[in-house]
C-alpha cells in the first residue's frame, strides 16, 4: 500500500462481527470489504449491501501524492461500520 494510504488506514485493537478488523480511515471505522471477502456469505452480502455506505481506499501512483488523479486506483473499499454490523445482527438472526 502507498505510503499515504497506510498512514491514514489504521487497524484497530477492536474486531466486529464474524471476527473482522475494525480500522480507521479519514476518520471513519469500518471493516475492509477484502476481509468479508473471505467469508462464506460474501456472494450474498453483495446482493443485500446495494446501497450502503462504503469508502475507497486509493493508493496514489504519481509522484505528488495527490489522491484525486488519474494516476490512482481502488485498493480496498472500507464498509462503514454501522452498515456492517446492521447486516451482520440481521444475518445472524434470521440467516438472511
């Protein structure tokens, strides 16, 4: 990860739901969508997650580390926290 994105995204010491890393980024928690990735239910969680909130993380490929260039691709994608935990409580009570 640039040097940028790994100063701005920070693992937490708390985990969440399905034993997920909580991080920090530009001020906002959540989980990364690589680590749901490796969950059995992340073909459906894509279906059911249209429309929630989630945050590109861009790794910077210039030299002027500006992060809104063409230059910059999506690394990861960090799902807000509240949306998350939402579906999680929700899939674990009814399975859907």
């Amino acid at each position: 990860m640039h040097t940028n994105s790994v100063k701005r995204l920070q693992k937490t010491k708390n985990k969440s739901f399905f034993d997920l890393s909580i991080y920090q980024f530009l001020g906002m928690f959540g989980v990364l969508e690589s680590d749901i990735k490796k969950l059995d239910f992340y073909e459906y969680w894509c279906e059911v997650s249209r429309g929630s909130g989630m945050l590109p993380i861009m790794q910077d490929n210039s030299e002027d580390g500006n992060l809104y260039d063409e230059s910059c691709e999506v690394i990861d994608c960090l799902i807000y926290l509240y949306d998350w935990e939402k579906f999680s409580r929700i899939y674990i009570n009814t399975g859907k």
